[in-house]
C-alpha cells in the first residue's frame, strides 16, 4: 500500500488553546479516506495542515513525499474550503475556467469538471445567484478542476439532495480508481460507510484510523454511528485509567 | 511569477467588474458628475492676472484626485472580499503566485482607470472648456498612475480590516490626509515646515504637482517626470508591502 499523505505527531495551537493533541494517521494513495467528527473536533484544523496553509506548533505533514505545502505540490492538490470559495459575480463556468486556466487547462476542462458535479444545466448562472448546495458544488468543481493527484474535500456534500449526494460518492470512488487520492470530511456518521477507510476524530484526537469494516470490527457492531460511541467510550475509560495511575489530569489529558 | 496566470488573473478580474453594471456606470459617471458641480461653482470666478482660472487650477488637481480615491475604496474591497470569502486561501494553494495576484489587480483597476480618466478628462476639456498649457495625454497617465496608487494602497490596507465597516474607514486616514496636505488647499511652500515635511512624505502631492506643471508648461517638465517616478516608486513600495501581508499558512 502505497501512502499519499503521512500525518506524525500532528499539535496545533490556535490561541492558548490546543486544538490537534499530537495526531498521527497515514492516507493510501487511490482511496477514498473518510474523516468524521462532530462539528468543532478539530477536522478542517487537520484538513488545513494537509494542505499547508495551517500554522502548526509541532510534528510533520508529508504529501506524495513532500513537506505539506511545498510549492511542488500546488499543482497535484485540490482544496475544497469548507465555505463554498468562488467568486459570486461570476457565473460557474467562469469560475471553474478561472481557475483551471491557473493550471494551465482549457474550456473542455472547466465543462468537464462542471458536468461531473451535475452543474452543467447552471453553467451560465452566476454563482451568487445559485442555491447553497449548487454554490457548494460550483465549488467542488472549481477544486476538481485541476485533475488534482489529491483532493482534500471539507464537507463536500453538506446540503446536496440524496440522489445528488449518492452520484457525488460515485464519482468519488471512480477518482479512487483512477489512482486520486481523496480525503473527505463529514460530520454525518452515514456518510463513514461510503468511505474505504476511516478517520475519527474527536477533541483534536483520533479515536480510530482504519477500515470500515475494522472499525466495525473493533467496536463490535454494524451500525457506524454506534461504533463511534462505543470507540469514544473505549477510549474515554482509558482516559480515566491513565488520570487515576498518573493522578494528575491535565498532564494525561 | 508567471504572465499566464497575471494575465487570466486580470480577465477574471475585469470579468467581475463587467457583471457589475452599476459599478463600471458609477466609475464613469461621477466624476463627471463632480466636475460639473466644480464648472458651476468656480467656472466663472474671476482668476488673478497672469494666473490659471480657478476652475482651470481645481479640475486639473481633482481629474488627478477622484480615480486614486475611487480605486483605493473598490481594491480595498474587492481584496477584502478575496480574503473573507477563502478565495484567497483556496488561489494560495494553487500554481498563482502573489505577484500575480497583487499586478493582476493593478492592471485590471489600472485598466478601469484609463477608461475613467479618459472620460473625465473628454468632459473637462470639451464639456467645461478646461485649459492647460501641457498636453492632455499627460493629464490622463497621470492619473491612471495616480489610480494604480490607490490600487496599491487599497491592496495593502486591506490587510488591516476585518470587515468591509473597517475597510472603508482607511480612506480617511489614507486618502484625506493626502488630499488636505497636497498642495490644493494651501500651497505647499506656505505650510508649516512640519506640515511641509509630511506633505513631502505623501506620495499625492508628487502627483498634484505633476499634473500643476503640466498645467503651466507647454512641453514636459524635468519635474514632472521625477514627480511620476516618485509615485511609481510609491506604487511599488505599496505593492512589496501588500505582497508581504498575503500569507500563505494562518492560525
């Protein structure tokens, strides 16, 4: 298995305030990796520092072999912000063909990228005009645009009809097949299934990096949103086992 | 920095302004507009002997002073924008590099600007009969480099606003403290010597005083080009700054 992205030890401080305690996980290449959490887990935080644009107080992020952020990578990473990031007084078509032209790509390409998130009925409409999820996935578009080696996708799918939702997954494995590497994140537990592997996140710590099956493995039952809490309760007494024998709370924490 | 990617950066940035009607009409129109109140207030008062009327002296200083007032509030917005809305983030993680971004900016407003002072400069010297010895050419690069140092300026006070409320509040401590001190209101030589000594340090006061000598010589002065490379040096200082706020990892 070939990795694309290498988190180690992974502490980031906004403020005074810890955020990511020390996370360390490793993405395959050709994946669809899922990272799931609740809201304020620390997610676009992690997403952020995989991307390179996010001060990080200590540990290392490699991407296909590079220091996260290095210049070579700007042309093999797509980025999807969470806030849909598009100009609103252009129309979809212009901002995908915008910012594929940054790559060095023509009109056949912008269109491409914008019938892959079903947008091509919209193409002409300016985007300040269009609902939240096809705001959203004028964005996803302008993020795919650039045939990317890897995709960091922030919650991609927030707000998209279910059947819009199903064919984006679709199109995400298809990627994966073609050997991209992407790495989503969602803080609705029935999109984990849809996922090759897992993330899950919690309080700036990962509680599981694995299969989806292994994880349904480890905590013992089918229903993913169930394994997250049996996971966080798992690792919760732990937790309580390591303040009792340090006796010493903020240290353990 | 690469003249692809300035280039599609300045289209994508005209291409904003194109969508926005009624922004391109009101970069055309007002200052025409404050011009004409300027012809009925001052058109015919009476000018001292031997001197420019003062119609002639004001609209000759304001054809210089509206594009670099007008495009320092829309760049400062238009960045601001760029930088609350994550497009700024999502362009640093692309092959765009700052420069390209910061002169894209200056060439599409720069670009706005000729239009602008094209079209205030036609009324001032048809509609109101403006006079001056130089040539109107001068007039108008003057003012589109005037323009290009709003731009700039705008560009890199945009780094100190949080919110479009904060943003506007820098044109009166950018722009007014340079219109005040430029030479218009009182002249330069009968300030105090520490207002004279700020004055020297604003870069609008090179350009009132370019646009005053082309008012009052036929030919082009050796002062009038050493006022506009003073501004342009301005320009280029005010773009190296505004460079330096983009970054590309935040907290």
């Amino acid at each position: 298995m070939e990795t694309a992205i290498e988190v180690r030890d992974l502490v980031v401080t906004r403020g005074k305030r810890q955020v990511l305690h020390g996370i360390g996980c490793t993405v395959p290449r050709g994946s669809v990796t899922g990272l799931l959490g609740p809201s304020g887990s620390g997610k676009t935080t992690l997403l952020r520092a995989i991307v390179g644009v996010q001060i990080v107080a200590g540990g290392s992020v490699t991407v296909l072999g590079e220091p996260a952020g290095a210049r070579s990578l700007r042309r093999r990473l797509g980025y999807l912000t969470q806030a849909p990031s598009v100009y609103p007084d252009l129309t979809v078509r212009e901002n995908t063909r915008y910012f594929g032209r940054l790559y060095g790509l023509g009109r056949a390409d912008a269109d491409r990228a914008i019938a892959d998130v079903g947008l091509a009925d919209a193409a002409d409409q300016l985007v300040g005009t269009l609902s939240g999820g096809q705001r959203s996935r004028a964005s996803l578009a302008c993020a795919l645009v650039g045939r990317p080696e890897v995709v960091i996708l922030d919650e991609p799918t927030v707000g998209q009809d279910p059947v819009l939702r199903a064919e984006l997954w679709e199109r995400f494995h298809a990627m994966a097949a073609e050997g991209t590497t992407l790495l989503v994140s969602s803080h609705v537990m029935d999109e984990a299934a849809r996922c090759d592997r897992l993330l899950l996140i919690r309080e700036g710590r990962l509680i599981a990096d694995d299969t989806v099956s292994a994880v349904r493995t480890a905590a013992g039952t089918d229903d993913l949103e169930e394994a997250f809490l049996r996971l966080i309760r798992t690792n919760e007494l732990a937790d309580e086992d390591g303040l009792a024998r340090t006796g010493d709370g903020r240290a353990a924490r | 920095m690469s003249l692809r990617i300035l280039a599609v950066t300045t289209g994508r940035i005209l291409r904003q302004l194109r969508h926005d009607r009624r922004t391109v009409a009101m970069l055309l129109v007002v200052p025409v507009v404050l011009l004409t109140l300027l012809y009925y207030m001052f058109g015919d008062q009476p000018a001292p002997p031997g001197q420019p009327g003062v119609f002639d002296r004001i609209a000759l200083v304001m054809l210089g002073v509206f594009p670099f007032v007008i495009m320092f509030l829309v760049t400062s917005i238009a960045m601001l924008r760029e930088r609350t809305s994550g497009t700024l983030e999502r362009l640093l993680t692309t092959p765009l590099g700052k420069l390209d971004l910061l002169f894209g900016y200056g060439l599409a407003f720069g670009l706005a600007a000729a239009v602008q002072a094209g079209v205030a400069a036609g009324a001032a010297y048809w509609l109101f009969d403006l006079s001056t010895a130089g040539n109107a050419g001068l007039v108008v690069l003057i003012a589109v480099v005037n323009a290009v140092l709003g731009v700039a300026l705008g560009l890199f006070c945009s780094a100190f606003a949080q919110t479009e409320f904060q943003a506007v509040q820098f044109m009166p401590v950018v722009v007014i403290p340079q219109i005040l001190l430029c030479g218009l209101f009182v002249a330069r030589d009968q300030m105090a010597g520490w207002l004279q000594a700020i004055s020297n340090a604003l870069p609008l006061s090179y350009a009132v005083e370019a646009l005053q000598q082309v008012g009052a010589h036929a030919e082009p002065t050796g002062t009038m080009w050493r006022d506009v490379a003073v501004v342009s040096g301005a320009v280029v200082v005010a773009l190296v700054l505004a460079a330096a706020t983009l970054r590309r990892r935040t907290g």
